[in-house]
C-alpha cells in the first residue's frame, strides 16, 4: 500500500519524493532503533541457547557472536529427549485451543447482547463484568478450587478444569473488546435486518460475527498466548492432581532442579515453547493491528 | 467490512462447528478426571495394609500414586530412578510433577482439599500448619526400624504434638568449609577453630586472590547462601539455645548475639573475591568456581553438602579436587554442633498405593539409590551406598553431631526468612548500615510471628 502511493505521488512532480524521503528518515531510523532495542533481549537467549553452559558463565552473549565455533546443539538435544516434552506439547495444545475458542464463543455472544439487545440492568451488568478485569486471578485459586475439588463438582485434575478457569479469566476482557467493537457497527444494518424479519440470533450470526472478525482474531491472538504461556494456573488446577495432563510449561520449568541446575537449558527450552505461539502470531498478524484498535473510536 | 452473505454463512457454520468441537472435548474430559478418582482418600483402610511393607503386593498393580515435590532436572531423574524398583515391584505407578511454587499449589491444595497422594513440603514451619491435613505415618511406616534407623533429632522435627506427620527423603549438612587440596592441602589437620581458621587464611595469603569465595544471589532466593553464614555464627558464638529462640522469634535481631554473626560475616564479605558486587551478582552454584582456577582465585568456600552437584563442582573430582573440613567452633562451649537440613515428606491421601510407596521410600535400600546418584544425603543410617568418601563422611558427620540444629531461615515463617535473605543481600552491599537492616527486620519480626 505505502510503496504504491509513494510511487504514484512520484510521477508528477519528481522533486517531490526527495524531501518527502528525508523528512520521514528521522522516523525510519527511530523506529528501527526501536526495534533494535525491543529485540535485543530475545537475541540474546537465542545466542544464549546454542552456548555451553561454561561458555555462559563466563563471558556475554555479544561475545560469542565473534567466535561462533562454540556453538553447539546440546541444549536442545537435551530439551527435545525429556521424555515428556511431546506430551507437555500434546497437552499445551490441547489446553490452550479450546481455552480460546469457549470464552471467544461466550464473549460474542455476551457482546452482541450487550451492544445490541435491550434488557434491565443491562449497562448496571456490564460495568460488573468491566470491573471484574481487575480482579488478580491469584486471589480467585482457593474458592475457584473448592468448587471443582472432591467437596464440589470433582473435576480438578481434569482438562475441563483448566479450560474453564481460563475461560473465567479470559471472559471480562474478551466480552469487554468485543462490545465494543460490536457497538460501533452501523446502527442501519441491524434496523434493516430486523424489518426483514431477522430474529437477534440470525442477525448475530449472519451480520455482527462476520463484521466482528478482525476483533476476534486479535483477541484469539491474546487469548491463546495466555494460556499457552501460562504455569501457574495449569499448576493449580492440574499438578496435584493429574500430572499427566501437564502442559509444556511445567515439563519446561522442571527442566531447573530446585537449586537452580540445569539452567541453562532454558533458553533452548523457550525457544522451542516459542514456536507455536509465533507461528500463531506470524498467521493472525494481519487482523492484528485493525483488531486493536477496535472499540477505541467512537464514531 | 461488509461480507457477502455467502461468506458469513460459512463463517458461522465454522463457529457452530468449532462450537460442537468443544461440546465433544467437553464430555471427553470425563476420563481423565475419571483416572483421578483412585487417588481420593479410601473410605475404610483395607486389611493389607496392616504390615507395610513394599512387597505388599499385587493388588496395587494398575494404581497409581500422585506425588509433588520441588525435585526438577537431575533431581527428577534421581527421584524416579529411586521409585522404579518399587514400580517394578508392585505394578503401581508414580505420577510425579515438580514445581518450585509448591507452596503456592499446596496452600490452596489444603485450603481447597485437592491435594496429591504425596507431597514434598517447603519446610517444618508449613508442615505444622497442615499437621491436620497430614496422614499421621505411625501407621503406615514401620515406625521401630525408621526411629531406629533415622537421627533422632530429624524424627522429632516431622513430628507434631505426638503424630509423626513427615519424614525427610533427602538431607544436606549445612557450613561446611570447601577447599581446593591442590592449593593448600587440610585433610591431616583440618583447622578447628576460628583462631585457627585465621591463622591459615593468614599463612597461605600469598597463594591466592583472596580468602573467601561467597557468591549469594540465587534467583527470588537471593541471599540464602549468606543465610547460612549467619546461623552458622549464630550456633557456634551463642549457642543452640540462642539459635533455636532466634527462629523462634524470642531473640531480636538486634540483639548483640545476632548482631555479633552479622559482623563477621561482614569481616568475610570484605575479604571475599571480586568484593561485595560480586557477591551479590555470583550465583551460589558458581561461587566456588574460583577454588579450581590457575592461581587460585580463592581458598574456602562455605556451602552445604548439595554444592558436589553443582557448579564447577559437578566436574571435578572428589578427594583430589576438592575435599572439606566441618564449620570450625568459636565457642569451645557449643564444640561439636552442626546444622543442617533437609526436604521433608508428607503424605495426604491413605490409600494402599500410596501407604506403601511412602513406606518404601525411607527403607535403606531405597534411599541408595538416591545417594549413589549424588548430590543427596539420606536421613537413613543404613544408606550407606555413596559414591565417594567426601559424600559419606558429610553424612557421618550429620548422623553423630553432639549438637543438631535444623536451618534456622528454614523454620521462620515465610515474611522472616524472606526479609532475613533480603536482609543478606542489602547488607552485603551496604554493611555500614547493618544497624538499620537489622531493625527493620525486628519490625518484620513483631508481624511475621504475630498471626
């Protein structure tokens, strides 16, 4: 898009591109400068990762860019022949898939309801769910817990217990973006779709779902790094009870013994629990920044 | 963003079948929470289990027992090495997870009621508060051949008012003084004093960069190693009564016991390699790298038992390369006395499973297994299968103390031994403001122990 306008602009003028390039270079060099700095950290436990641990305590990863003979795979040997490691994948997976779909599922519906449909108390509901944002999850572990251990429904230890949790957790946020991305949807479409007859359910389905795509895959985006980075509540609802059900993370953090060992491998290890999430990002990353700031303007 | 009709019919399709998919993973989920259901506390213990012993039998094949402990890495390896004879044996499984936030998962644990079968726990301090939670092991160990076996002292700290609710798995002995032989060779007449300590830091001078090796960060742990030093002062210039009413919150910081071992732990810090940043900044692991360098950078290094595991001591040789003496005494007094400590086991759920996976666990002939993998210590006096002389004489050395204290910071509750670390670490960059550190851990003090 920007390459066709700037070349468009080119023709008429031909002085024109010149300044218009400069003026913009200050720009260019503070944002790669930027980036630079944002990567930095991550191309240090890059380096970080294919060094021997004798190599790490002694000197900086900088160093070791100007002798690359050092380098070497262990790590991730080390790493990919846990014999957990491709279950903790299977696992994460299996978390975090419908620990995204079930609260993207409910928040829709939730948002459309709410930007929408008219019922008492609705704004009065709203806010309640807008204030659960800032509820800190850790203070919700023992009662959440209570409910689903052996004095409630029993499902601790099980997959179902996490995929509710984090869809607990996941909901205010979602249900709060996706309102107001809903909201800000032309007012006419739904008025023509209901004097054609459409029932709310249909005009959810076939105009406001549709219109809200982008919004949705920002927040599938969001929701899906969560949970696939999160330790502490898979650790909660699922490591005392059902440790074959445990997900990447804790098979990664256990590859430290509990006096600090085997560190070194972690670098290593964060990269391979970082492929997925890329991979995740790199697919979505079109609707990523037009889902952002969905919901910001009013108009 | 206006979609044609067709394309949202697709759309919602899609939703509706993602929607399907996770009705049908939903009702799929009733099996593993099925699998969980053997590790629920049997209603009435079975008649088996009146002789616990690990050939119990075939009745625990296809039963699984649920453990959580703090052991990850190569400890995890050493752990399910050390369980594997008794899955062998009984047809039982261990499911095993490792986690260094085990006092976050096992306080909701007991606050929530879902707890695994066994369970490592943080510390004596915790184990008493979830005393009511606990299987009393009176019943499920052969409690004559374990108190027979077992340092009386570490039998009384897993018992709570007469039920014997944890058993160490693992121990360490804390202060011991590491050295590099090659450099200056102690072994025939190993200094007995502090006097003498000095005397030989003062004679080999020459031979290295600076006396002491001490390295104290370790992560959201930082300062322990510096813990260490101080209960170590402690027991040996006041003695075992003013140790135990220290961590009993009975004897104030300030007091000039406490602030005495602050001070020569500050002499120590001074003269240490790298100064006081590389202190703070050395990982504990490492600290004692510079014992092994060319000139050596250092002379002792005072860490616990587990160091052999670690570090540059992983790769070295025991008995050539390095080699320790006990922690000298400073007050003829209290000669004799050693401190250390251990990861203490608890068992949450009775089921027959797991009554004879705990009763296995503190047989000698399972503790072995453990202590020949190295880095461990064991608590059993007939375990005697270390690798090498070094690991079995800090294991003596433990099991005939005249005087045993357990790790002080250990037996603090959580806020105390948190600020005493973070105390370590303040007052090894600043140790002219000792004074003020040690009064705001007297403020900690009156809080930590008020509840």
């Amino acid at each position: 898009m920007t390459t066709a306008t700037a070349t468009a602009g080119a023709r008429p003028g031909g002085a024109r591109p010149a300044p218009r390039l400069l003026r913009r270079l200050p720009l260019h060099l503070v944002i790669v400068l930027l980036m630079v700095v944002w990567l930095i950290p991550t191309i240090g436990l890059l380096v970080n990762s294919f060094r021997p641990p004798e190599a790490l305590t002694q000197s900086g990863w900088w160093t070791a860019i100007f002798s690359p003979s050092q380098f070497t795979l262990d790590n991730y040997a080390h790493v990919l022949a846990q014999s957990d490691i491709s279950a903790g994948f299977v696992n994460s997976l299996f978390i975090s898939i419908p620990a995204t779909v079930i609260p993207i599922m409910v928040a829709a519906f939730a948002a459309y309801a709410f930007a929408w449909m008219s019922f008492p108390g609705r704004d009065l509901l709203f806010i309640a769910v807008v204030g659960l944002l800032v509820v800190p999850l850790q203070s919700t572990f023992i009662p959440i817990l209570q409910l689903f251990g052996p004095k409630g429904v029993n499902i601790a230890g099980s997959f179902l217990a996490v995929w509710l949790a984090h869809t607990g957790y996941g909901l205010p946020f979602a249900i709060f973006l996706l309102r107001n991305f809903m909201g800000e949807l032309p007012r006419e479409v739904f008025e023509s779709a209901a004097i054609d007859g459409a029932s709310p359910v249909t005009a959810f389905f076939r105009l406001a779902l549709p219109m809200t795509v982008p919004a949705i895959a920002a927040l599938a985006i969001f929701q899906f790094l969560f949970v696939w980075n999160d330790l502490l509540v898979a650790l909660i609802y699922l490591g005392a009870q059902n440790p074959d059900n445990k997900p990447l993370t804790i098979v990664v953090s256990n590859l430290v013994s509990s006096l600090g060992g085997g560190w070194q491998y972690l670098a290593a290890a964060a990269f391979v629990t970082m492929a997925v999430p890329l991979a995740v990002f790199l697919g979505l990353q079109r609707y990523f920044v037009r889902g952002i700031v969905g919901g910001s303007v009013k108009g | 963003m206006i979609e044609p009709t067709r394309t949202s019919w697709t759309k919602a399709t899609a939703a509706l079948a993602a929607l399907a998919i996770v009705v049908a993973a939903c009702s799929g989920a009733a099996s593993p929470s099925g699998s969980v259901a053997p590790s629920q506390p049997a209603a009435s213990t079975p008649a088996s289990s009146a002789a616990p012993s690990p050939s119990a039998g075939e009745s625990l094949a296809g039963q699984s027992v649920t453990v959580i402990g703090t052991w990850g890495g190569s400890e995890q390896d050493a752990f399910l090495a050390m369980v594997k004879p008794w899955e062998e044996q009984t047809g039982a499984t261990v499911k095993y997870t490792g986690t260094r936030d085990l006092n976050t998962v096992l306080t909701t644990g007991v606050a929530s009621g879902v707890l695994p079968d066994l369970a490592g726990l943080p510390g004596p301090g915790q184990m008493t508060e979830w005393a009511d939670s606990l299987v009393d092991l009176g019943g499920v160990l052969d409690t004559a051949t374990y108190k027979a076996e077992t340092a009386a002292p570490l039998v009384d700290l897993g018992t709570v008012n007469g039920k014997l609710v944890g058993v160490f798995i693992k121990t360490a002995v804390k202060g011991l003084i590491w050295y590099d032989p090659k450099t200056v060779d102690f072994s025939s007449n190993p200094p007995a004093t502090w006097d003498a300590l000095q005397a030989a830091i003062a004679a080999n001078k020459s031979k290295v960069t600076a006396p002491w090796c001490l390295g104290v960060e370790s992560g959201a742990a930082s300062g322990w190693p510096g813990t260490d030093w101080i209960e170590d002062l402690v027991l040996r210039q006041a003695g075992p009564d003013v140790y135990n009413q220290w961590w009993q919150g009975k004897v104030k910081w300030t007091d000039p016991a406490i602030k005495t071992a602050f001070q020569t732990f500050g002499e120590v810090v001074a003269t240490s390699y790298g100064g006081p940043t590389a202190v703070n900044a050395t990982n504990f692991a490492n600290a004692g790298d510079p014992l092994f360098k060319t000139p050596p950078g250092c002379l002792f290094l005072h860490q616990a038992s587990f160091i052999t595991g670690l570090g540059a001591f992983a790769t070295e040789k025991a008995g050539t390369d390095y080699n320790f003496f006990p922690f000298p005494d400073i007050n003829s007094q209290y000669a004799g006395a050693i401190e250390g400590a251990g990861d203490l086991f608890g068992m949450f759920h009775d089921t027959p499973a797991a009554r004879s996976l705990m009763a296995y666990l503190v047989t000698a002939q399972a503790q072995d297994i453990w202590v020949k993998i190295g880095g461990a210590l064991s608590a059993n006096k007939n375990a005697t299968d270390y690798p090498d002389a070094i690991s079995r004489r800090s294991a003596e050395l433990l099991q005939n103390a005249k005087i045993f204290v357990f790790d002080a910071s250990d037996l603090m509750p959580t806020a105390m031994n948190a600020a005493f670390w973070a105390a370590i670490v303040q007052y090894v960059q600043h140790p002219d403001q000792l004074d003020a550190i040690l009064a705001d851990l007297d403020k900690t003090q009156v809080d930590a122990y008020g509840q």
